[in-house]
C-alpha cells in the first residue's frame, strides 16, 4: 500500500505540473471557478489519486471527492484521507510551494503519510515500523526501496544558533503572533520562516525548524500526511493545550488549533 500511495502522489504530481507549467493557463483565476487553472488541476490530481487507491479496497476521504456524511464515515476503521492539491494560494502566486498529501488513517490516527512537492519533485514519507525519510528528484517508478537507498532518514539535526519557528506564508494570525511572543521570553533569538502548504509540517519533522504552531483553520486532509511523517520522525501534533494529539474522522472535518514540534 505504501508504494501504491508513492506512485499515485507522483503521477497526481506530474499531472498538476502540466498545468502549472501551461502557458495559456490564466493564473489570474483565484477562486475555483470551473476553468480555473487551479480547479483544473486539483479535479486532475483527485482523479489519478483516486485511481490508484480505490484497488486497495479502503474508503477514500478526498477534499475534491463527493461529500460524504458522518453516519457513513463514522465506522471506517481505515481509509484513505487526501488533498489532492494542498496549498491553494501558493499555487496561483506560482512559487512552487504546494504538495500532494496522501495519509491512511486507522481508528482515528494517521500511521502512514506520503507528501510529494511537484515542483522541486522531493517525497515526503512516514510510516509506523518504517519512519520518515525525504527524497530528493524522485522518479516516477519510486518505490519505497529507492527511498531508502537514496533517501535520507529523518530529522536531520538542526543547524541554527537561534529557535526556529515556521509560519504561513499566507495566514499570520493574531494568536500565532501572541504564542511566537510567548516562546520569546525563553528562547529570545527566534527566526520565523515563511512557508506554504503542509511543507511547514515537514520542515518540523526532517529538523529545519523547531516548531510550528498553527491558530488558525485546516481541515483533516491539511494535515493527516504531515501528522504520519512527523509522527514517524518522532515529532508530534498537539492540541494548543497539549491535551493530546489532533484525532481524524471526526463529525466535524475542521481542525482545532495544534502546534507541530
């Protein structure tokens, strides 16, 4: 299943690539209407990721896929939970800053997590028993064997003189800035680095940042991959009170407020 999930997020990838890459794609386009690049590419993603998923005979959660209600969610011991295009803003600014997400959720918590970055072509992976790796210029033949041979095991140590905080490139909320102003009165150097998508979750787990606190809204297919990695690389998901971690499936798709580190 892990290398299915590979496969289809790099062939979801490529796909989003031909569009990004089209001249003749107006960028203009912010809202998801019909034509837009954006709605084009997040229908083409969801149609090669679906493809791939659905011989695994687990349900598939989608944010581009039909609703589906709590009554019919809510006994799914595993299924699949996708967005097949994370980072909306990113990719119509065209900074490259956008990834595929792929989890597998079992009895509300995310135990594999595939996160591909198109652009740059780099793979995130974390799996329970496999943990997290990071592969630069992954082919489309990847398999988790590649991975591991050429990859490299993650965190990384981190290689900074101050405490590195990771925030949205397009969402700085009063709250973020408050818990930032916070951590200041014990670590007073702090370098806060902007970043899209669910790569600010992988910046937490390969060890390019020390945290990532997030007050503001995500959904569940935001963030399930990046919770799996970061899980797999020994880092967590809290709740802002770290009661505990960020639970899947709910009734309510929407996130609580979580800080990554």
């Amino acid at each position: 299943m892990l290398n299915t999930a590979i496969t289809a997020a790099i062939k979801a990838g490529n796909q989003i690539v031909k569009i990004y890459n089209d001249p003749t794609a107006d960028f203009s386009i912010e809202k998801k209407a019909d034509n837009s690049p954006l709605t084009i590419a997040d229908k083409a993603s969801h149609n090669v990721i679906v493809g791939y998923l659905e011989k695994t005979g687990f349900p598939i959660l989608s944010e581009e896929g039909r609703s589906i209600s709590y009554t019919e969610r809510k006994n799914w011991e595993s299924f699949w939970l996708i967005d097949p295009l994370d980072g909306t803003k990113e990719f119509i600014k065209k900074n490259g800053e956008f990834t595929v997400n792929i989890a597998l959720v079992k009895n509300g918590h995310p135990v594999m997590g595939i996160i591909y970055v198109p652009v740059s072509q780099t793979l995130y992976i974390g799996a329970e028993n496999e943990g997290a790796w990071k592969l630069e210029h992954a082919g489309e033949t990847c398999r988790m064997t590649t991975v591991k041979s050429q990859g490299v095991k993650l965190p990384q140590p981190l290689n900074t003189t101050g405490f590195k905080v990771v925030g949205s490139r397009s969402h700085m909320s009063p709250e973020t800035e408050a818990y930032i102003n916070e951590l200041r009165k014990e670590h007073p150097q702090i370098d806060i680095v902007s970043k899209g998508s669910s790569l600010k979750i992988c910046m937490v787990a390969e060890g390019s940042a020390h945290q990532y606190p997030r007050f503001g809204p995500t959904m569940e297919w935001d963030t399930a991959a990046g919770h799996a990695i970061a899980n797999a690389a020994g880092k967590k998901l809290w709740l802002t009170d770290l009661s505990g971690e960020l639970r899947y499936n709910k009734e309510n798709l929407l996130n609580p407020y979580f800080i990554v580190k």
